[in-house]
C-alpha cells in the first residue's frame, strides 16, 4: 500500500470512529437517565450497587467523553491523549459486552440508547472492530496529530468541545429527550402498541426430555418433537427421566408494549380501563414513592383536584410501589388521584422522571412533562379541556 492510499484510509478510519463515538454519545445523552437504568443493571450483576447512587453522573460523564474523544479525534487536539482514551474506552465496553453476552447477565447493552437495540453479541462484534481500528489509529496517531499554532484557538474550542455535551446532558436530565424512542413517546397509540396482529408469527419452544435404557442404562436427550416423531415412549426399555422447561427457539412477533399490566391494591387489572379511556386522562407516574419529588407530585394534585372538579378528568398515579407505601403518601399529601401500580420498567419509559405528567386521550399520548416542567392547571384547560368537544 502506497503512502498516499495508507494515508486515506488512516483518515476514513479517523472519521468512522470519530463520527461513531460521537454519534453513540450523542444518542444516550440525549437520555441520560435511560442509560443510567442500563447502569444499575451492570452494577447489579457486578455486585457494585453502591454506585447506583452515581448512576445518572457516571451516565452523563461516559456520554459526554464519548462526544468529546469523538470530536477531538477528528480536529487532531491532544492526539495522543485522546486515543489513548479512546482505547480504554474501548477496552472496556468491549469487556463489558463480552461478559454480557458470554454469561447472558444484560440482554441490551444501550450502546445507542433506546434508539438502535442491539444483542450483546451484536454489540461485542461490533465494539471488537472498533478495537481494532483503534488499535490501527494508536500505532498512526503521529500522522494526525494537530498541534495548532494558536494556543488560545486550541483553548477556546477545547472547551466549547467538552462545556456543550454535558450542558446538553444536563439539560435532557432535567427535562425529557429531544428525541423519544421510547413506545410512549407523543402521538403513541398505547392500545394499538400493545396488539398483536391477527396471523403475526408466536413464539416457538422446545421440551427436551431425558431418557434412559432400562437394559443398557444408556442416556438419551431429544426434543418433544423428536420424542413423539420416534414414538418411543411405546418402547418399554425407555424411561422418561426428565423434561426441560419450555425452550424458546424462535421469537414470534413482539409488540412494542409488552409489559404493562396496571392493577389495583386487590390485583384487579385496569390497564384497558385507563389506557383505552376515550376522554382526556391525567397519568400521573412516580415509579419510586421513596425517591420521588413530593412537591411536584403535590403540584400533580392540585393539576389533577382543579381537572376533576372543573371538566370531569380521570386523574390516577401509577407506581411501582407497594399499596402501604402509596397509602403513606397518600395520607402525608392528600392525594385525589386514583393510586394504581404496575412494574417498575414500564413506567420508567412512560415518562422519564419521577414524577411526571401524561395526558392521554383515547389511548393515544397527547403530552408528558417532567417534575422539572409541569404544566399549569390553566394551561391544561385552554389547550385541552375546554376543547373537549372539539
């Protein structure tokens, strides 16, 4: 290979990584608490839960580094700095995703967030191309070194560079993301999400069962399918021993909503009650009572007693808490709202944040807002209430 043509390639190679990191940051900073959950799921299988915590810094800290050594890699600043954080980044996802995979501990690793799901193994092949064209950048890194003439230039851009990813990090923290890709985003229909078409693909499993020779004491394992295929059982020098769990051998179609089934304190299901209500709803969520801002669930009730009282609203919370625990807030904040409870991870991805606010009509989500931004009670009515007709 020519010098020329070594040189191109280093350059694309540059900018495949470069763009890939900051891509991949940008994507989970744009939800830094949807990483920080994927977070907890790794220091729980690493016995490391006092971090949980730290989660949401660590998770804005990562992030933002990714952009950072993405965007210093492409203008040459710190080169040799900059892929030797670029190795240990990568080193280290690259552990993570095997030991993920290898050991099926984390079925998503959040790579990119909730926008581009990947296997574990999917994300271990491709954080080991990465590797490896680090690698390739680290033995060139002289090549694309930028020292900059001007140190102030350096200083100032360096600084732009690192100040607006954790700003940006910050800001959908205390917000919502700019970008939802989560089945609850503005405009899902959450009864139709939940559907499964008419003729879509099931799951399909497998039974092994174990036999054993009555005469030889020779084992055996075949599937249920092979069992009643072969017709052994009519064999009478076999004997079952065992039979597996069902095996999934085949996934069939998933809907995007899955998991969400909303109860009450007796067990009683009211997901289709309140998700296919066809009148304006306010679904106040706080997945956490403990960890939740009681000011702001304060301002959801006072949203929520104006709501019912002027236009009739249904107003309920849902948590993930248990029915004492709902009762305790209840009586400290005087809650009008319906209490309902469902698992923990659907509600995270109903609104990121604890508490927030979702106005649904018929199903569909007309709006959400965090703790950090809720909406006035007047503000509700105008926009919404008072065109209930419409």
């Amino acid at each position: 290979m020519t010098e020329k043509r070594k040189n191109i390639s280093l350059t694309l190679i540059k900018l495949f990584v470069a763009l890939l990191f900051i891509f991949s940051g940008l994507i989970k900073l744009n939800d830094p608490l949807g990483f920080s959950y994927k977070l907890q799921e790794y220091f729980e299988v690493f016995h490391v839960t006092f971090l949980n915590p730290l989660a949401v810094f660590i998770s804005i800290t990562i992030c933002a580094l990714e952009v950072v050594l993405g965007l210093f890699l492409i203008t040459g600043y710190y080169a040799k700095k900059v892929v030797w954080g670029l190795l240990l980044l990568i080193v280290f996802f690259t552990f993570l995703t095997f030991y993920s995979a290898f050991f099926d501990v984390v079925k998503s690793c959040g790579c990119f967030g909730d926008a581009i799901p990947l296997t574990p193994w999917q994300s271990f092949s491709k954080d080991l191309v990465l590797l490896i064209l680090i690698v390739l950048l680290f033995i060139n890194v002289n090549k694309f070194s930028n020292p900059s003439k001007s140190k102030n230039a350096r200083t100032i851009w360096s600084s732009v560079i690192v100040i607006i990813p954790l700003l940006f990090g910050l800001y959908t923290y205390a917000f919502l993301p700019i970008i939802d890709f989560l089945p609850y985003k503005i405009g899902a229909n959450i009864p139709e999400s939940m559907k499964i078409p008419e003729g879509a693909p099931q799951n399909e499993y497998k039974i092994v069962y174990t036999l054993k020779n009555k005469k030889t004491g020779e084992r055996k394992d075949m599937t249920d399918k092979e069992y009643l295929a072969t017709k052994i059982y009519e064999n009478a020098d076999w004997e079952l021993i065992s039979s597996s769990d069902p095996i999934l051998v085949k996934e069939g179609y998933q809907p995007k909503i899955s998991d969400l089934n909303v109860y009450d304190a007796q067990g009683v299901s009211y997901t289709k009650e309140i998700f296919e209500n066809p009148y304006y709803n306010l679904v106040a969520v706080a997945w956490n009572l403990d960890k939740t801002h009681k000011k702001a669930l304060g301002d959801i009730n006072a949203i929520a007693i104006n709501a019912v009282e002027n236009f009739n609203v249904r107003a309920v919370l849902l948590t993930s808490n248990s029915a004492q625990d709902a009762t305790k807030i209840n009586k400290e904040l005087n809650l009008l709202t319906e209490i309902f409870y469902a698992d923990a991870v659907p509600l995270k991805s109903m609104v990121r944040a604890n508490p927030g606010l979702i106005l649904l009509k018929d199903g569909v989500v007309i709006n959400k807002w965090p703790a950090s931004a809720l909406p006035s009670y007047n503000y509700l009515a105008d926009n919404y209430f008072s065109k209930i007709n419409d």
